[in-house]
C-alpha cells in the first residue's frame, strides 16, 4: 500500500516541522495495520530567501523519523516554491486478510483514542505568537510520537476498525468510520483526552479555518447535548496534524488495549461507542 502527505510548516523550528511531517506522513499506514518499508521525500523550498541549511533542518528531522520507524528514505523530489512544503510518499505492507479498515467496526463496539487533540489550535496560537512555551513543547511531543506502538498494540487487540485522527477532526473521522459501518457513535466529550491550553484557546476563537470549516461540515450529522459547551464543541472538530488513532474494539478487548497503550506511554483513553442507528449520526453527551 502507498499513501502521501506533505504540508507548510506548522512550527518554528525546522527541524521539529520536519520530524512531524514524516510521521504524519507515516500515520496512514499505521492507521491500516500495515509495516511501514521505505519513503521519498517531497519537497517544496524557497532556496533564494531561506538558504540551504533550513532545508538540511528540515531534512533531517524527517530522517531521523524514518530510522525509528525502521523506514528507507530511497530518494525523492524536490522543487522551487515561494513557500516551504514537507513531507512523504510511504509505501508499505500488510497481508490483505490483515488490514484494518475504517468502515468494518461492530455495533458494541467502544471507541479508543491514542492522542490527545488540539494541535489545531495551538499550531494557530504559535502563528499568532500567543501560544504556551509549554504548549507548544506538548505538541510537538505528541505530533512526533509515531503511532507505531498504536497499531501494533491495536492489532494484538483484535480492533475492528481504526482510522487516524488528522486534517477532518476526531468528529470528522469519527463520521467517516461510523458511516462506512452503518452504525451511529456516542463521544463522551468530558472523556476525551486534550492537549494543555487548548481548551482556553477555544474559548479565545483561535483555531485554524479548518476546524471551522470541519464543524461546519459535522452540523448534520451530530447531535449536542446542551451541557457541553461551544469551545469544547469546536474543539472535537479541531483539524489534527499527525494525530492518534481511533479504533473501534470489543467492549472485553478494550481493558487490555488501554493497558498496552499506557504502559507504551500513550495518552489513550475510551470515549464513546457505536451503536445501532442512522449511519454516520453522533451524539456528543457532556
């Protein structure tokens, strides 16, 4: 399987941008089940006004992703662009009665998230220059976690489904899986997992277009308890950069999933579960 993703920097730092591009780029294989093999760099860079040695930064932060992911960057290509892009095309294996998809979770099921969210927000906040030293710090630590030790966990697990929690938002995600499986889902708001200072952020307004564009789009299909509150409600839809994964298992099989993806350092936690219903619809409960 091959999958590909590149962005503009979302960080200051070269090097961390590129350590977070390659493992974004890396999460949909991951998300599937799959081993990641090798990669090819993509790369888009202003040379004239940046110079060489930013792009080396950038470079080798990708690379230094690819190696702990056991991943072969075997080439690549790159252009002259007024602004800076970064990230890879992966291919990488699995055996087709092993894949784990995103429409084939089972009514019952309860649903995991690996990450917390809220690098939408904090990204946006950096751009701004309001953004937490420590804030920052978390998300760079989260957006540069692979969810290497995710999958392989999910996969012991026997998860019915998963997907990755990227640019449509955990809501956004969480739509598409429930939809592809006919079933309805239920988020526990106050359950899921948030990354420092992003609710405050939400509070402010500041999040990306994206996740306003995202909650836009969920209207639809999600119902909202009263009780859980418009920042809380904007920040589900909040668009993610290298996110966590979101996986579907038996309701027996979850205790020992959330065990296995602690004990690997991971903040994971159960926040929902599907059900029978109208495909795709969501209920947010506080």
């Amino acid at each position: 399987m091959a999958t590909v993703d590149f962005f503009t920097p979302i960080v200051d730092d070269p090097r961390d941008f590129g350590r977070i591009a390659a493992a974004n780029a890396l999460s949909d294989i991951y998300a599937m089940g799959a081993r990641p093999l090798f990669a090819l760099n993509l790369v888009a860079f202003p040379r004239a006004q940046l110079g060489t040695g930013v792009l080396e930064e950038i470079v080798r932060g990708g690379g230094e992703i690819a190696r702990e992911a056991g991943v072969a960057i075997i080439g690549g290509h790159s252009i002259d662009d007024a602004e800076p892009k970064f990230g890879m095309c992966v291919i990488g294996e699995v055996a087709p009665d092993r894949i784990v998809r995103n429409s084939t979770a089972r009514a019952g099921d309860v649903l995991v998230l690996t990450k917390p969210i809220g690098t939408g927000a904090i990204s946006t906040a950096l751009k701004r220059g309001v953004a937490e030293p420590h804030a920052v710090q978390a998300a760079v630590k989260s957006m540069t976690t692979l969810n290497r030790a995710a999958a392989e966990a999910m996969l012991r697990a026997g998860a019915s489904a998963a997907t990755d929690v990227t640019g449509f938002g955990l809501l956004g995600h969480l739509r598409e899986m429930a939809r592809g499986s006919r079933l309805a889902a239920v988020v526990r708001a106050s359950a899921v997992p948030l990354l420092p200072t992003a609710l405050e952020l939400a509070e402010r307004g500041i999040l990306p277009g994206g996740s306003k564009r995202n909650f836009d789009d969920v209207a639809d299909a999600v119902h909202w308890a009263d009780e859980v509150p418009e920042p809380l409600r904007r920040l589900l839809c909040d668009a993610q950069t290298s996110g966590g994964l979101l996986i579907a298992i038996a309701p027996d099989r979850a205790p020992g999933l959330l065990a296995e993806l602690r004990a690997a350092g991971l903040t994971a936690a159960e926040i929902g579960r599907l059900e029978e219903g109208p495909a795709g619809a969501i209920a947010v409960e506080p």
